[in-house]
C-alpha cells in the first residue's frame, strides 16, 4: 500500500510539474503573442532553441532537459519580454488558487530533485574528519604511549664490512699492446641499459571535456558514474577508462569534447540536451585540423 501511494503521489506531482509549467507557459505567450514578437526573436535574443520555446509555452515535460534548466530557460525568456522572475511566480501562483510553497524554487517544484545535494552531509563528513584527528592527537600526547616508543630498542650496529682480499683490485703488469679488460665496468653495463619500468596508464579511451558556457554535465565510465554535476565555463576535466565513455550535457553547445587529446568539438546545438558514448570496441573517424580523416578508438553516439 505504501508503494503504491509513493507512485501516486510521484505522478500527480509530475502532473502537477507539467500544469504549473503550463501555466505559466501560457502567460509568457499571451505577452509575446501582445507584443508581436515571433519565436526566431525570442531564440535569436535567449539562444533558447525553437522547440524549446514551444516545450515551455506548452508545458511539454518530454520535450524538455532537467528541471534546473528549465528554471534558467523561464528566467531569460522573462527577462526577455521584460517581466521579473517573481512576478511571473505571482501571476501563477494567484491563477492557479492552490495552496503552495512560498518559494520560488518550491513553486516550480524542482526543490526535492536528486540533482540537489544536502549541505548537511558534507558537515557530517567534516565532522568525521575533525573527530579523528583529535583522536589521533589525544593519543599521540599520552605519557604511557611516548614511553612505550621511547622504550623501543635500537637496532644493532651492522656487522662491519669484510675487508677486501689482498689479491682483489692488485695491479698486475701488463704488456705494452696487450688489451685490458675491466670486469667491473662490464658488470654495470647492462645496469646502464634496463628498460623504463614506470607504469603507464593501461586505459584504451580517455575523453576531455571542455567548458564554453555553463552546463549541467554526467558522465558514465565503465558502467558507473564518474561525475554528474553543473560545471561552469572555463572548466576542463578528462576522465579514463577500459571500456565505453558517456557523457551527456543538458547544454551541449557549451560543452568541447575531445577523444584521446584530438581536436575538441562541441557536442551540439547551444541549449539542446545531447548524449555520446565513446568506446574503445570500435573505431570511429575523428576529423583532424588539416581536413583529413584519422582512425581513432573511439565510437561516438547521440541520443537525443
């Protein structure tokens, strides 16, 4: 029973998400409808594209990304027609004459939505830290522990080097022409000649993105997510791994992405959502800066 009030309540609230959005909705085109103002205006002047702005007119959930950006996509298609954010939020509120939140964020009702993390956690995990390094502190400052390590005994003199035989590193003469071998230095010379045994990184994809405008990012690597987060422009983060790669961008005109150090590329139209996976099973043509095409392990996907 629990459950299946769990479920009712999560589709009335998706309801509801998409008659409050509707809503307001409605009013934006009823000012831009006033005004004589067409879709390609309001897309030239928010870069918000077409489909988008017919989605949010018409409160088509399916049409549209996460709900934080379609907070941001209301705000500049307000602020385009001249209207501030609360008063849109008061207009809805006084037409719909159901009783909700008072905040702007609860109205849209986007507040409870996982992409949020609790502020709380992260004063717990500080807290952990600063308890355990108390602790250690309290413990390392007991006399009975500084004894203990004080009382440790020192470990014996090494037992001193047997001298050299008489008969070792003695010159012996040698004729004028003949050749003098030194097995000392023959000896060290396949020491001189080892391999470089520093260990290199064995991932077959690594992908590097590259922040244009601010975009809310997840990226996938082998199956689990590496990263899911609102990244800012400027930002440049590369992840590795033995299989596929995903990554998936609510604004994939901000977003370069780049395989293996090649020629970065955005991953879509600017305000659109795009999904790409890359993968190190098949080869993929990557373009170059001189025009021509080059193998790389890398296969690319969008979902749109």
């Amino acid at each position: 029973m629990r459950r299946l009030s769990m479920n009712n309540r999560n589709l009335q609230s998706k309801q509801g998400l998409s008659e409050q959005l509707a809503e307001i909705g409605y009013h934006l085109q009823t000012i831009r409808q006033e005004r004589q103002i067409s879709y390609e205006d309001v897309a030239a002047k928010t870069h918000i594209p077409i489909r988008t702005l017919k989605a949010l007119e018409f409160g088509d959930l399916q049409q549209l990304p996460e709900p934080v950006y379609i907070q941001g996509f209301l705000r500049r298609y307000a602020e385009m027609l001249g209207i501030a954010p609360q008063e849109i939020a008061l207009d809805w509120s006084s037409a719909s004459g159901s009783d909700r939140p008072s905040s702007v964020g609860a109205r849209f009702g986007l507040t409870r939505l996982p992409q949020l993390r609790p502020i709380h956690l992260y004063l717990v995990y500080i807290a952990l830290v600063v308890a355990a390094v108390s602790g250690l502190s309290q413990l390392l400052n007991q006399p009975a522990y500084q004894k203990r390590v004080a009382s440790v005994p020192a470990p014996a003199n090494p037992p001193a080097s047997r001298p050299p035989s008489p008969n070792v590193g003695s010159a012996q003469p040698v004729a004028p022409n003949s050749t003098v071998t030194n097995p000392t230095a023959d000896a060290i010379k396949p020491d001189a000649v080892q391999p470089d045994t520093t260990p290199k990184s064995n991932k077959s994809i690594r992908v590097g993105i590259r922040l244009v405008g601010q975009s809310w990012v997840r990226v996938v690597a082998d199956g689990k997510t590496a990263f899911e987060g609102v990244l800012q422009e400027g930002t440049e983060q590369s992840w590795e791994a033995n299989g596929q790669i995903t990554v998936r961008a609510g604004n994939a005109g901000g977003v370069m992405v780049s395989v293996n150090d090649s020629t970065p590329q955005p991953m879509g139209g600017e305000g659109s959502v795009e999904e790409k996976t890359f993968g190190a099973s098949k080869s993929a043509e990557v373009p170059t800066d001189s025009g021509t095409n080059r193998s790389s392990e890398a296969e690319t996907t969008s979902v749109l």
